[in-house]
C-alpha cells in the first residue's frame, strides 16, 4: 500500500515538474502546433523523459523497499530491527509475583550470533538471554531456568509492567511480545518497511550475482550456454515451423483442396495455447532437445501458416489481374505478386511466433531441463536464490525485447512497403 | 483480321442466395484497331463486367470475343489494363514496375532499359525511376499504370475509371496525355469513365450503357478526340456541339438513374 503511494507520488510529481516546469522552457515542436491533440492518436508520442523517469522510478522503489547501497541511507525506508534489546516479564507463582529480565539479540539471518550471556539474579524468575533473526520470530521459554516453571504453575502475567494473557500482545522497543496459547513470550522483531532479501535482494546483489554466475556459471553451464540454449532453441523450433507453415499457408490460400483438408486442424490447433502440449511433448519424446524443439516447432507452425494464408488471402484482386494482363504466368504471380504481397503479413506472424516461442520455451524449461533460462530460474527458486531468479526473469525479458526489436528491425529493411499498399 | 469483336455477349451472376443479376444482355460492339471507345451509363450498368469480359478475367454466361481472328479464353499481354488505383506493386520500384511486363517474356536488359526510359520520358517520370511506388501522388501513381501498360506492347489498353481518383487539374492533364498516347502508339482503346465531359473528350466512339439488363442504349460518333490531340482541352470544351452534346447525354443518364430509382421505390 505504501510503495503504491509512493509510486503514485512520484508519477504525479514528475508529470507535473517535467510538463509544467521543465517543457514551458523548451520551443514547441510541431505536434504542439496542432490545435487538436486529444483524440489524435498520431499526436500521442511517448514522452521520454517519462520513460526515462519510469524506469529510474522501478529501481528507485527497488532500492528503496531493499535498503540498497546504491541509495544514500536517508532514502531507506525504514529497515528492520538489529541489536539488541531487552525487556521484563512478570512470573507468577503460588501468589507471589517476580520479575526478570529477558536480553534479546536480533540479528541478520546471515550473521551466526550466540545467546547472550546473563546474570540470572535474585528472586525466583531469572533472567534470560535469546536471539532472534531478523525478520523471523522467536519463543521464548523463560520459565526454563527459573525456580518455579510452568509445571510448577508458574506464568507470565505482565511484561514491561503491562498486564498480558495468551493471546495478547505488548510492544516493546524492537518489536512485540505475543503470549502463546500456552503461555509462553514470542517475540517478533519490528520488520520495518524493508522487503526481506529472502523474497527480494537488493538491485546490487542481483547485479553482483550476475557478474559470479556469467564467470562462474550455474549448475554446469555458463549463462551465456543457458541463454543460448533456450535462444538455439527457439531459433531452430521457429525455423522448421516457418519452413513448413509457411508452404502450408500458401498451399491453404491457394488451393480448395489443401484449404479443405488442412482448415479443422489449423483451426482447432490455433487456440490450444503451445504450454498445453508440454506434457504431451514430454511423454513423446522426453525432455531433450528433440522434445523443446518438436514443442516450438509446433508453437511457430500454426501462426506462420495462418500468417502465410492470410497474407495470400490479402492479395489484391486487380494486382493479380494487371500481372495477368501483363503476360505472367502462373508461376511469375507467385513469384512475383504473391509472395512479395504476403511478406508484410508474414513477418507480423513470425514477430508473434517468436515471441510466442519465447515465453514457450521458458516454460518447457521450467518444467523439465538440462540448462536453459527457465531451468535457471526453476533451480534457483528451489534453493531460494532469488537474486538469481530475478537476474534470470530480467534477461528473458530483455532478451524477448531484444528479439523484438531485431524483427522490427528486418521488417523495415525487408519489408518497407508494409502498410502503404 | 485486326480489331476486337464483341459478340452477343450476356452475363448473368447467380448470386448465393438463389437470386441473378443479369449484368449484360446481348451487347455487340466492333472496334476496329486503333480506335477510341469511351463507355458511359449508370452506376451499376455492367461497365466494369464488360471490361473484365474483354480482357479475360470473367467468362461471359453466352457470347463470344474474337480478337484478333482467335476467340478469347484469358487473361493475355495483348489486353493490357489500367486499373483506377491499387494495382500497381508497391514492393518494385518505379522502373520494375514499368519493366513488370517485359521482364515476364524475358526480354534482354538492355532493350528492356531503353523501353522503360522512353516510356518514363513520355510520361514524364523520369527523375522518379528509383523511387518507391508509395513515395508517388495519385497522378504519379497513375501515370506510371499507364506507362507500365504500354510498356508490354498490348493491341488493346482497356482503362476502368482511371482516372477516377484525380483532382480536376492533374485529370486534365492526363486526359491530354491519354490522347497524345493514343495518336502515337495506335492502340486501341476502350475507357470507362463515369465524367460525360471525359466521355467526350477521349471518344471518337462513345457508347451510353444502360441498366438492368446491362445493355447498349446510345452509340455517338465525335470528333472532339481528333481535335483534342495536342490542343488545349479546354478549348475543344468551347466547340459549338460539345456543350448540346453533353446536355444531350447528361439527361440521358439521368433519366435512367431517375429510372432507376422509382423502380426501387415501387420494389420498397
Ligand atoms: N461478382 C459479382 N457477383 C454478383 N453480382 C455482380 C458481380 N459483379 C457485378 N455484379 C452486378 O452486376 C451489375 C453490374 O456491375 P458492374 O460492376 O459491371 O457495374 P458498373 O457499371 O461498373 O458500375 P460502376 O459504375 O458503379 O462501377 C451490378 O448490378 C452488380 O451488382
Ligand atoms: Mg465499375
């Protein structure tokens, strides 16, 4: 709730520092000329400093919320317990009541501490030594060293001079005391508004253990082996399914027979999402590489060849007259008509199956893998390393974007003609 | 023997829900080679079938098509069109796109070069050879689908509203354009336009279609064709007929447009 109002604040404040402020200085460009902007969709430009903001935002909040180092320490927010701390409890036995003192270290889970040492005192509560880890709760038996112990009907009555039953709770510098149902103090260490490294380490650590991993690798394998196994595998699925949808879709867009024949299965295979047939893929042909591959291939095979159709399909019907009337033959019109004039639909379909092969090999991976960005990221979260499981989720996105970005890049240079038909 | 016959031609769409449409009913026309046919009428008249009829893209429902002494079946290269906008192929250049029909029958490069550099002079597009075919305007775009139509030769050019999409300025000069084409290449020509002044300007012949059935109702001889090559348009819309001439034809389509829609009045 807090980082959601912090995250909010700093959106509505940067909107208005960066429009308000910052742009009044700068000379209008020309969409500011229009007199209309709302509701023309061409007029909305992403603002960069806003993209520039939101993400320096992500990692401002990341730090913030992890203590990170890389922030000055006014911009923690506030950080869970450490030290030490004590408070008294209240035994009552038989009538009489005693106090004692019980010393608690709270440490980091990382850190080894011993129990601190303690003069017992006088009367017949002792006082007691404990520790803590920051972040998790301890009980603590007080009555194990004192005269008289539960068995003896001694219980906790009060701590810091409060009045307490089963059930209840006191704070005290540090944290709280919460009784037990069978009378016994539990002390809970404050928490702060830190997250625990535990569910999610600070942006430095994950950047150190990037750095280990890419030169020491992980379970056997460098990252980059298990980055590019998952990208060898997405290539080589895609490729086949390209190489064989690709025909297919032509032949769908071309010929009553093959439209026929071919039209149930596309179309009940289209929306059987890729992750369905893992299991299927795995009992067929195990969880090798011919398994991922066979599951990618089929992942690329129905978008390229419902790309392919389409793109046929979409052909002008007066491109195809003129070539006729300009002496083409058949085969000239595919060549030279056709298949040029499926090109833009076509490489819309591969940005998709790459995509959608992407995230599908992930997923295989995180089921069953040797190596592979997903079989990374699933080993991780098994020994709690999230700091790699984070490094591990970064990468497959940016490298999902990368991929993006690369066909974006082919379609325009390949493709230039792409909407203007 | 030389020209296009068009004999006795019917067509007749069933359409999917049981119905027809009876878009020609026993149209016969002669054009001997070289001559230059507009086609006028209604929306709906059956102009644009009976071009696909004459250059191969429908097979008429009865009647037949000799050109040239051999019937028509097809598509062929000796039917050239110019379609009103769209066809031209957006991934070839300029040139590629005028050099469409000449690199099909594999004429060698370099005669292939020098016809595409003349046509690109005549129709003045010389400097836009490399260019992309969206980088055009719409006359541009035009004027290429003129170019890349001469460029394979054909007996006959038939033009479905080509000129359809075009401000009055530049329609004016590519009207110009179309006749001094017409006088120095010789071919044949059938153009259908829905503008009466075009009509006139670009017909020795001009044909008045009308609807329901598709049909030829009128047929006129003009001079205004010979006049216009290499003149000023808008002087040979100064003749003493062109202006009864257009009255005459303006209300005869009227009429049938007036026609037409008290019958789908009365059908309502
Ligand atoms: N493929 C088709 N299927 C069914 N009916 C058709 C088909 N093509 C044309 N028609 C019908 O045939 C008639 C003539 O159509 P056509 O396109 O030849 O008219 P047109 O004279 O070219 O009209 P416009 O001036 O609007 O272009 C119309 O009634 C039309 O609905
Ligand atoms: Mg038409």
């Amino acid at each position: 709730m807090i980082p959601l109002l912090i995250y909010i604040a700093i959106f509505i404040a940067a909107f208005f520092i960066v429009t308000k402020v910052v742009q009044k200085a700068v000379p209008a460009d020309y969409t500011s000329l229009k007199t209309v902007t709302f509701g023309d969709e061409s007029a909305v430009r992403p603002n960069r400093a806003a993209g520039i903001i939101s993400i320096l935002t992500i990692f401002l909040m990341w730090g913030i919320f992890t203590g990170s180092n890389l922030l000055p320490g006014f911009l923690h927010a506030p950080g869970p317990f450490e030290g030490t701390t004590t408070f008294t409890y209240t035994a009552e036995a038989n009538g009489e009541t005693d106090d004692a003192e019980v010393t608690v270290i709270v440490h980091p889970r990382e850190v080894e501490t011993n129990t601190p040492e303690v003069d017992p005192g006088d009367g017949f509560a002792k006082n007691d030594g404990a520790k803590v880890a920051q972040w998790r709760t301890g009980l603590i038996n007080v009555d194990r060293n004192d005269d008289l112990t539960k068995s003896d009907g001694a219980q906790v009555v009060a701590i810091n001079g409060e009045a307490i039953a089963p059930g209840e709770t006191v704070y005290i510098d540090g944290g709280s005391v919460t009784l037990s149902d069978k009378g016994t103090p539990n002390f809970e260490p404050t928490r702060g508004w830190q997250m625990e490294p535990l569910y999610l380490p600070a942006p430095e650590e994950v950047w150190t253990r990037t750095i280990t991993i890419a030169s020491e690798g992980f379970r056997n394998f460098t990252l980059v082996e298990h980055l590019g196994y998952s990208l060898f595998r997405v290539i080589v699925g895609f490729l086949i399914g390209a190489l064989v949808g690709i025909p297919l879709g032509y032949a769908m867009g071309l010929s009553n027979w093959f439209r026929g024949w071919f039209d149930p299965i596309v179309e009940f295979m289209r929306p059987v999402p890729p992750l369905a047939l893992i299991p299927l893929v795995i009992i067929w042909a195990g969880i090798g590489e011919t398994g991922k591959i066979i599951l990618l291939f089929l992942a690329a095979l129905w978008i390229m060849a419902i790309a392919a159709r389409a793109g046929v399909s979409g052909v002008k019907i007066s491109k195809v007259h003129a070539a006729y009337s300009l002496g083409a033959s058949k085969w000239q019109i595919m060549r030279h008509v056709i298949i040029p004039n499926s090109l833009p639909e076509i490489f819309t379909g591969a940005r998709v199956a790459m995509g959608v092969c992407w995230g599908t090999v992930v997923a295989a991976e995180l089921v069953a893998a040797e190596q592979g960005a997903g079989m990374m990221i699933m080993t991780a979260s098994k020994f709690q390393n999230t700091d790699i499981v984070i490094m591990g989720i970064i990468l497959i996105g940016v490298i999902g974007f990368g991929i993006d970005m690369l066909m974006r890049w082919a379609e325009r240079i390949l493709v230039p003609w792409k909407g203007k038909g | 023997m030389t020209g296009l016959s068009i004999q006795n031609l019917s067509m007749r769409f069933e359409l999917p829900n049981g119905g027809a449409v009876q878009a020609l009913q026993d149209v016969s026309l002669d054009l001997k080679e070289g001559e230059l046919l507009s086609v006028l009428g209604p929306s709906g008249c059956g102009k644009t079938t009976l071009l696909n009829i004459v250059a191969g893209f429908l097979a008429p429902t009865e009647g037949k098509l000799i050109m040239n002494g051999h019937e028509v079946h097809g598509p062929d290269a000796e039917r050239g069109m110019v379609f009103q906008q769209g066809a031209l192929f957006e991934w070839m250049s300029v040139r590629e796109n005028v050099a469409f029909g000449p690199s099909m029958k594999g004429m060698p490069k370099g005669e292939k070069a020098e016809i595409v550099d003349h046509l690109l002079d005549v129709v003045g597009l010389q400097d836009f050879k490399e260019k992309a075919i969206y980088e055009l305007s719409g006359g541009m775009q035009q004027r290429v689908a003129l170019a890349r139509c001469l460029a394979n030769d054909p007996d006959v050019i038939l033009m479905d509203e080509p000129l359809g999409a075009l401000d009055a300025l530049t329609r004016e000069k590519m009207q110009s354009l179309v006749l001094k084409l017409w006088k120095e290449t010789g071919k044949t020509i059938i153009l259908i336009t829905h503008s009466v002044e075009e009509a006139l300007l670009l017909g020795e012949r001009l044909i008045v279609m009308a609807p329901r059935p598709g049909r030829i109702h009128t047929e006129y001889r003009l001079p205004f064709a010979e006049l216009g090559v290499g003149a000023d348009l808008r002087e040979v819309k100064k003749h003493p007929d062109f202006g009864p001439k257009r009255e005459e034809i303006l209300s005869m389509i009227w009429d049938m447009e007036e026609e037409i829609m008290g019958r789908t009045e009365d059908a309502a």
